[in-house]
C-alpha cells in the first residue's frame, strides 16, 4: 500500500518527499539551468574539498618526518604563490559566467501571451486573470482566493490523494508552452509566490508591482508554499498550480467566464 501511495505522490504531484537530498523535478528552462548550475558547483565544491584533504595530509605527513631536509627548510616561493593566488580566480570566473547568464535569463520577459495577477493575503492567496481576450470578447476578469484545505476536511476525504498542508480549496491552472506574465504583489505584508519545480520565487511587496517570466514545459501539478516569513499563519498559504494544454486551458477559462 506504502509503495503504491509513494508511487502516486511521485506520479501526480511535484512535491518534496521524505529525506529528499536533490531538487524537484524542473518544469521550465530557468529551474533546468539552476539545476545544472547547482551540479557544477557541487563538482567544484568537491573537488577543492578533497584536493584540499590531500594538502593537509601531505604537508602534515612531510613535516612529521624532521629527517625530510628539503620541506624542513622549505619557507618561501613565489611561484607557488601566483598558482595559488591564479587558481582561485580562474576558479571564480567559470562560476561567474553560468551565474550571470542564469541572472539575466531569469529576468528576461519576453511578449507574454496571458498575464496571471498574484495578491498575497494574510494568509491566502488571490488570484486574476483578466487578459484572456482570445477566448471571450466581454469585459470581465476571473478573480479567485485559495485557501489551505484543513486536515479536518482531508480526513473526510481519507487523505486519499491529498497531500497535508499543501492543497487548496482552488487551484490555478496554466497552460503549458505558453509564455505566461506573473505580477505580484501583496495587500498587508511581504510574502513570496514560490514553487520549486518551476524554479520561481518572487516576493510580494506591498505598494509593488513585480514581474517575472514563466514559461511551463510539461503538464502536472505543481506544490509551492509562501516562502517569506509573514505572521502566525506563514505555513499555512500553499500554492496549488495545474498545468495543461494551451487548447484545455482556454476551454477551461472560457468555461469559467461564462
Ligand atoms: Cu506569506
């Protein structure tokens, strides 16, 4: 039964699992590039620490040894010194270089084709979605809040499918291979819109307006919780995002317009 649970939690929802030592699994470009990026200063992290380990022992070994004249009187050299000044640098330059396009990419907004507005609240989150113009000609925006689904109300349900402290009462769908524009802001205090897998996180501000791009590769469901510390309840307003089909999605909204 634990198997099959463990087996559906992996297959419908993006969410982090007991003991997880790596990332969720990246669902746009941006969180691919972190992801590569987190692997290549692992492997130069690494590296340093064993090369590292290695000098110690080496020195602490030769300097044991009194009979060892050359390291006994070994004091200064310049050229180890400019390799070990030269290195380093070289060392942080090919750290800089991914970081700073990883920087840029992520900030990069390019001609969003439908805008989803995000209001934090202590201690929900509001949603709206008013430029949809391609499915409805009337006026109107969608405007809907989430709020986290109590454990009371899992347990009608038997838990069965739900994860704790992580579902809502609505879920925001979104298209998938859509550029799609997030603004962001919040009513009362700061709060962060975060979900792992698309590697966004953007604060809300009261009195701001913030942007950031999203562009989704592959359908699911996406788990994210507010990741600013904003009062008693912070743990308490998850992020629920279905991903579909751009043609679903557009089916879905006029549905709701209706
Ligand atoms: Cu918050």
């Amino acid at each position: 039964m634990l198997k099959l649970l463990n087996f559906s939690v992996s297959w419908f929802g993006e969410v982090a699992e007991n003991f997880q030592q790596n990332f969720q699994e990246p669902a746009t470009s941006e969180m691919d590039g972190i992801y590569l990026f987190n692997c290549h200063l692992l492997f130069i992290i690494i590296s340093i620490v064993l090369l590292i380990w290695w000098l110690l022992y080496v020195i602490c070994d030769n300097f044991l040894d009194n009979s060892n004249n050359l390291v006994f009187n070994f004091t200064h050299a310049s050229s180890i010194e400019i390799i070990w000044t030269t290195i380093p640098a070289l060392i942080l330059l090919s750290l800089a270089s991914p970081s700073f396009s990883l920087l840029y990419s992520l900030d990069e907004i390019t001609n969003p084709e439908i805008t989803l507005k995000i209001f934090g609240h202590q201690w929900y989150w509001s949603y709206e979605i008013s430029d949809y113009k391609t499915c409805t000609n009337e006026n109107k925006s969608l405007k809907f809040s989430c709020y986290l689904l109590t454990n009371d109300f899992l347990k009608d349900c038997n838990n069965l499918g739900f994860f704790r402290l992580l579902e809502t009462n609505k879920r925001i769908f979104l298209p998938s291979n859509t550029h799609i524009r997030l603004l962001v802001t919040a009513i009362d205090v700061l709060h962060s819109w975060t979900i792992p897998s698309f590697g966004i996180k953007i604060d809300a501000c009261p009195g701001r307006l913030n942007q950031a791009n999203l562009f989704i590769k592959r359908f699911g469901v996406f788990f994210g919780q507010c990741s600013e510390i904003c009062g008693v309840n912070h743990g308490f307003m998850p992020i629920v995002a279905v991903v579909c089909s751009s043609s679903s999605y557009y089916n879905i909204i006029y549905e709701l317009t209706l």
